[in-house]
C-alpha cells in the first residue's frame, strides 16, 4: 500500500506539516483538526489517536444471566457505557461498549 503524502497533522501555530509517525510539531504548538466543530457538539478529541468521542448513553445494570465474556455474573450490578468515536481524517464512525463492574 502506498501511503505517501499521507498521515500528516498540521500546526496551528506555525503552520508547519509533519508526519504522524513523528510524534508532533517542534514548536510544540497544538494539532490542528479537520473536525473542529464536532467540540461544539460535546466531543472530545483525543490527540494520541486523532479520533473523537463522545458518551452516548451510560446505564447501571443488574445482569439477569453470566456474560459470555464470564467476567459478570448473574446478580452483579455493571454500569454500560456506550461511546461513538469519529476519526478525525477519514470521517469513519463507530460505536464501542464498556462495561465495569461495580463492587
């Protein structure tokens, strides 16, 4: 695959262009984001990934059966949260499911 002239953040202070793989501008200046208004909406960006996320919905349970995973039993409470993650170049969405256990 072919990637050149691709993966590259821009500083917002300096204007000047690096490679992802570089870690992040000399100047130590902000990244730049193609996404910027999604922050108007409550998402938050996370610079390592590039990528945005927001919680949707966050539920306490109380698990009726065992999870497959075997890590919650029946009777334990859990609390559920759900998150939509955006990548910040391409646009792509996602939702990802947390569960943690409450003791």
């Amino acid at each position: 695959m072919n990637d050149w002239n691709q993966y590259y953040n821009t500083c917002s202070t300096c204007r000047q262009q690096w490679h992802a793989s570089e870690g992040s501008c000399e100047c130590g200046g902000p990244v730049e984001c193609q996404r910027e208004r999604l922050r108007l909406h409550g998402y938050e960006l996370d610079l390592d990934t590039m990528q945005w996320e927001q919680t949707i919905s966050r539920k306490t349970r109380v698990c009726r059966k065992d999870h497959t995973s075997g890590r919650i039993k029946r009777g334990d409470t859990y609390v559920e949260t759900v998150l939509r993650s955006i990548d910040d170049e391409t646009g792509e969405s996602w939702h990802s499911k947390r569960l943690r256990l409450v003791r």
